[in-house]
C-alpha cells in the first residue's frame, strides 16, 4: 500500500462519562469524513423512552419487560441539521432533551439491563459494515467493534469531567450544583465499570487518553495523528 493512502476503517473511542469523548469522535469524523454515531445518545434514548413510558418507578426500579416491548418497536436514528447532528426518537428531535441532569440520572442504571445492550449493540454493529465510522461509547472496543483497527480509551479525574459537565448545563440554561454533577458523574462511573453486561474498561489494545491538561487543538492533532498511523497499517 503507497504510505500516503488510508483506508477505511473503524475507530472506537471509550472513555467515562464526560471525558469528551463524544466532543473529540464527532469533531475526528469531521475532519477525516467519516460517519459519526453517538453510542451514548442512543442510551441516552432508550432512558427517554423509558421515562417517558413510566418505567422506572420512583426508587429507580426499572420495568425491563415493559422496556424491551417499547424498544422493539423504537426508532433511533440520526439526523444533520442547521445545529449539527440530531439525536432522533421515533421521528422526534430530543436532542435537547436526552441531555438533561434527569437523563443523565438515569441513563447508567437503564445502559446496565443485559437486554437494552444487546439491542444497540446489534443496531450500533450495522452502522459498522461500510467502516469509515467514528464510534463512541463505554464497550465499543471492547464488546461492539472488539476488531477495530484504532481504539482510543479517555479518562480524566471525575473533578475535572464534572467541571466541564456543569459548564456545558449552565450554558444550556440548567439549575445545578457542581456537587450534584460530580455526585451523578460518580454515580455514573461506578455502575459503567461494575455492570455485570459489558463492563466499561479499556480493551487491552486500546491506546489511552488523559485529556485533563490538553487544548482541544492539541487533543484533535493527537487523534488525527493516530487515525493516520492506524489507516495506513498494512
């Protein structure tokens, strides 16, 4: 292969929660021309369809039979509009709304249920065919795309990931506490590394990330850089 073509290929992208690493996928895949899909957006979905199913009770319990019917029959897709890509749900843009502190509360607890994972892994593996995709999430180099030609893995001390999560609330109009975030983003990192279906964890060939002192130039610099290693391997 001549050094200056790259081929197609699939680029994973884990991380925990608010490390950015739905930022970094997205501005990567725009740059190179890739496909990009939000894996979290996507369970981001799945809890607002449960909420707004009424199934989860007030203590957090979750009715998954009444879940894994609504899911069966849900569309989640994306869409390109004037604001960027749009996180669809049945036809309906609730981009705004999967990012509220209420979804966020309980987005882990329903990303945890064995058989809503299943499902958007089979549908995430499908965007995958064509490669030429930038896919981020908690198990895509692990259990979606575990034969990935890049895998990227980012972490940040949760102090520094709830900061920026508070900045981007408060910027979008939400009342909240540093605290409360930092207690959720906590929350969030001990039920994705501890889940008994696809734990978060960086697959043994992923190659890590702390993004805590980086600039975002410096951070999509490292990344196309590694996206050029990988894409020109034999």
């Amino acid at each position: 292969m001549n050094s200056k073509e790259l081929k197609p290929i699939i680029i994973a992208i884990d991380g925990y929660s608010s490390s950015g690493k739905s930022s970094m996928a997205k501005a990567l895949a725009g740059k190179i021309g890739y496909r990009y899909v939000d894996t979290g957006a996507m369970y981001r979905a799945v809890t607002l369809l449960a909420m707004r199913g009424g199934l989860i009770s007030g203590n957090g319990t979750v009715d998954e039979a009444g879940l894994v019917a609504a899911l069966a029959d849900a569309n989640i897709d994306f869409a390109v509009g004037a604001e960027g890509q749009r996180t669809m749900l049945n036809g309906e843009d609730v981009e705004r709304e999967i990012r509220s502190m209420e979804v966020s509360a309980n987005v882990s607890t329903i990303s945890a249920i064995p058989a809503v994972r299943r499902d958007l892994v089979e549908r995430q593996r499908i965007y995958g065919e064509q490669k030429g995709i930038v896919m981020d999430g908690r198990d895509i180099g692990t259990t979606v795309f575990p034969g990935a030609e890049l895998k990227i893995f980012v972490n940040a001390p949760a102090e520094v990931r709830a900061e920026r999560r508070f900045k981007e609330l408060t910027a979008k109009g939400e009342t909240v506490t540093y605290e409360e975030v930092l207690e959720n983003v906590r929350y969030r990192d001990m039920i994705d590394t501890t889940r008994a279906e696809s734990p978060l964890r960086r697959a043994d060939d992923a190659i890590c990330l702390d993004n805590s002192n980086m600039t975002i130039a410096e951070q999509d610099a490292w990344l196309i850089a590694r996206y050029e290693e990988a894409a020109r391997r034999d």
